[in-house]
C-alpha cells in the first residue's frame, strides 16, 4: 500500500484537533452547569416544582417528601433546585429543609428508638412533626390523618395563639397542619396564600408587607426648619429658651412664637431650602422604615402617610411645637402643609409635595419608569378649592392642566374638595339642610354633619384656592 507524503500526518492532524474540540466543547458544557450551593430535602409531600420563579408560573413535576434536591439558586423566598435526573425548577423555601434539620431528626430518631411506647394513638387530622413542642420549631415529616404512631412523651407548652391545629389535605403545603384559618373567607383570594398554605397573617401572600404610617409629618419639616431659623441663622433664641417657651405652650414668648409662625420657611411654599429639609425628613423615615421585618411571620415593613385621625387626636395629647403651634391646635394631615403655611397657591403645594415624595430620577430609572416615589404604600394630599374653579370651560381647562402637572412632579395620592365655605357654615347652622353633604377628611369621605365641630371648622378654615 503506497502513501503519499505527509498524507497520514494530516489524518492524525484532524482527529486530534477534532479529539481537543470535543474535550473542550464538554469542559464548556461542564463549566455552564449552575453550582451547588448546598443540599436541600423536601418537607412533607407532594410539592409542586415551578418552571419560572413566582407561584403564577405552571408545575412541571410534584416533588415527594424527603427527596433530595441540589440548590443552585436563590431568590427572595424562593429557590431554584436540580432534581437527581438534572431537572431544574423553583420552589419555595418553606419546602425545603437544610441538611442540618435532617440531622437532627435522625438524632431525635435514635434518642427515641429505646423509649418505651406510653401507648398508640390514631391521628384525627393531617399533622407535622417538630423538632420541639412548638408549632414555631422546624418540620420535616408529614403524617396523614388515620396515620397510627406510638406516644413516647407528653409536654404542655404556651399556646401559641396564632395558630390552630386545623388543618388543610391538599398535601399543597408541609405546614398546612399549622394553618390558622382565622379569616378563611377572603385569604384564599389573595395571590399566594392558597399556593403557600398559609393565611395573610402567617406570611403566606405573595406580596408580603405591613405598613408603618407616619403622622404629622409637615409638622415635624417645619418645627426643624424653626429650630434652624430661630436658634441657627437668626440667633433670635438659644435651644434652652426656645424649650421653655414649648414647655410654657409659647405663654409668654409670644414674639418669638410670632417668628416661628411667620418668619421661619414653611414648607408647601415651593421653597427650596424649606423642600429640601422635608426630603430630609422623608429620606430619613422611609429608610429606617425599609430596615425592619416583623418577627413572627418576617413581613416587610413598608412606609406611608395615611394619618387618618390622628393628626386630630393627638393634637391635645403632643405639646406644643417649634412651628409656632400651640398644644390642642390641630397637626399636619398627612402629606400636606400645615394649616396656615400653603400661601402661595395650588402650584406651589403640589410642587414641595412632588419634591419630598422623590420627583423624578436624574438617571431616568426610577420605582415606576422615571418617578422615585419614598412612600410605596401611599400618602394622602388633600386640597380644597372653591367651586368657581369650574365655573367656565376656560377654568376647567386650566384645573386639568393643573391634575396633569400635579401628576408630572410625582404627585400620587391627591384628593380634592370643591367646597363653599359659606355653605359650610350654613350646614354648621342647620345640619337638617346638608344631611347629603360629603366632605374629603384624609384618606376618607364622612358625611359633614356627622363630624365634631372641631374637625368641621379646621375644613372651613381650609384654604380655598384659585386658579
């Protein structure tokens, strides 16, 4: 057999150039597998393995109690696994269980075997074993109901008044022998609880936070920037006599209560120096807001502005303040200025109002397209304007200009009142005339006549703007 030159070096060249391609085309393949994170076991039964993060997304395969998963992945609550067979999927990680928890179930497991049985008992429901007698202790197996076991021991311990022993067979979720079905009635329409097993109070929604409102909030801007006027920049008090005019309630301090009242900036001006202390404010509140969850069921805290009636009932209980206010006069509602700063119109209000909640983002990206927004849960901003506003096509226009800039600077939450304030005073005088008569309060509408004469006159005594 007759070669030519050079011929069976290059046949040799190819296959170990083609040998070296698919070595490194594996190596890659090898190389893109996700890396384990750590071992994980699947409490209780039948749970249902997701294609995409999120309880919305499809099952694509149920995974059995106690199988062995391989984490690759985490995310907020949930976890993606691969499956013994190189599936990979999302679940929630309340069904998975650290190697540790495993562990110790085996070691109770051994620690039990040479107890004597105290006697056999047949379950009445589906129930969950805990490492401790404690529904708060962890879980791992799930027992059916008519499920016979041996009793080894009993223990009393505190009832833990957020749960019962009722309990739900979907098999869906390892805790739902846990389940309090407190308000059964509307948590199974929330997005995740049905999925979770769990009700609203445990944690189960989807969308998991609790909201702290905060209350007085122009109130506190414009006491700082008082502080600052007054003891700071004009040098008319020092802090020592500005705190025994608040403890004599301004009695006998009245010029500089005078100061405070009208010459310190107020914020709802469109002031800048004044806006930019209540981004302060809100920056500061809205942080320390996000830092916290609750303990029991690890809900996110969330802030927002929402003051309902408070600014009325605790005006008699706070003291007075460094914003010139007396003790029992009204406190700032919500988002808006306090009574008596908002002087220079309805622009100049829902701009500080746009300032402080964040306006839009110089980069572009904000919370919602381009819009920062400090306050997730909402802040209410009532503003009163005189029915003559709408008078004419021409003034209907411009107020629809007005709610179109009002939302441009990052406004969300206005409520309006278009009010005569004589009629007020009419329905003040006889309420049998205006039992119909529906006023905005905060966050809410009430009938006029079935409020306190109080909070009647503090709507009167709103400012009525033009346009």
């Amino acid at each position: 057999m007759n070669y030519r030159c050079g011929s069976q070096p290059s046949q040799l060249s190819k296959l170990f150039l083609l040998v070296c391609a698919l070595l490194l085309s594996t190596g890659c393949v090898r190389d893109q597998s996700p890396r384990v994170l750590e071992i994980a076991y699947v409490r209780g039964g039948e749970v249902p393995l997701r294609d995409e993060l999120g309880t919305s997304a499809g099952p694509v395969a149920t995974l059995d109690g106690g199988e062995r998963v391989e984490v690759v992945a985490k995310r907020t609550r949930w976890v993606q696994v691969r499956l013994a067979g190189g599936r990979t999927g999302w679940v929630h990680s309340r069904f998975l269980a650290p190697q540790k928890v495993l562990d110790e179930f085996r070691r109770l497991g051994s620690e039990a075997a040479g107890m004597p049985s105290q006697g056999t008992a047949v379950l009445r429901r589906v129930a969950n074993l805990h490492l401790e007698p404690s529904t708060k202790a962890d879980i791992f197996y799930r027992l059916a109901e008519r499920d016979k076991v041996d009793v080894l021991a009993h223990r009393i311990v505190e009832r833990d008044e957020r749960a019962t022993n009722t309990a739900t067979d979907d098999g869906a979720d390892p805790e739902a022998a846990e389940v309090a079905i407190k308000s059964h009635e509307d948590w199974f329409l929330v997005r995740g609880c049905a999925e979770n097993g769990l009700d609203i109070n445990q944690g189960g929604a989807e969308l998991n936070f609790v909201t702290i409102e905060g209350v007085t909030y122009a109130t506190t801007v414009d006491s700082l920037l008082a502080i600052k006027y007054l003891a700071f920049d004009q040098h008319a008090s020092t802090l020592p006599q500005l705190v025994e005019a608040l403890k004599h309630n301004w009695l006998g301090f009245e010029v500089l209560q005078a100061r405070a009242l009208n010459r310190a900036p107020k914020y709802g001006r469109d002031d800048d120096q004044a806006d930019a202390m209540g981004r302060q404010v809100m920056e500061l509140w809205s942080e320390e807001t996000w830092k916290y969850r609750t303990r029991s069921t690890g809900r996110q805290f969330r802030p927002g502005m929402l003051s309902w009636n408070y600014w009325i009932a605790y005006s008699d209980i706070l003291p007075a303040s460094p914003d010139g206010r007396t003790k029992g006069k009204f406190l700032s509602n919500a988002l808006c200025p306090s009574n008596g700063a908002d002087i220079f119109g309805p622009t100049a209000n829902a701009n500080s109002v746009g300032k402080v909640l964040g306006g839009k983002a110089a980069d572009g990206h904000g919370d919602w397209e381009n819009y920062l927004n400090c306050l997730p849960n909402g802040g209410s901003h009532t503003m009163t304007f005189s029915p003559s506003l709408l008078r004419d096509a021409e003034h209907k226009e411009k107020f629809k200009a007005f709610l179109r800039g009002y939302t441009e600077n990052g406004g969300t939450a206005l409520q309006i009142n278009l009010i005569d304030a004589d009629m007020l005073r009419d329905a003040q005088k006889h309420p049998e005339n205006y039992r119909h008569l529906l006023v905005r309060v905060t966050g809410y509408n009430a009938y006029f006549t079935s409020i306190g004469k109080e909070l009647q006159d503090e709507i009167i005594a709103r400012e009525s703007h033009q346009l």
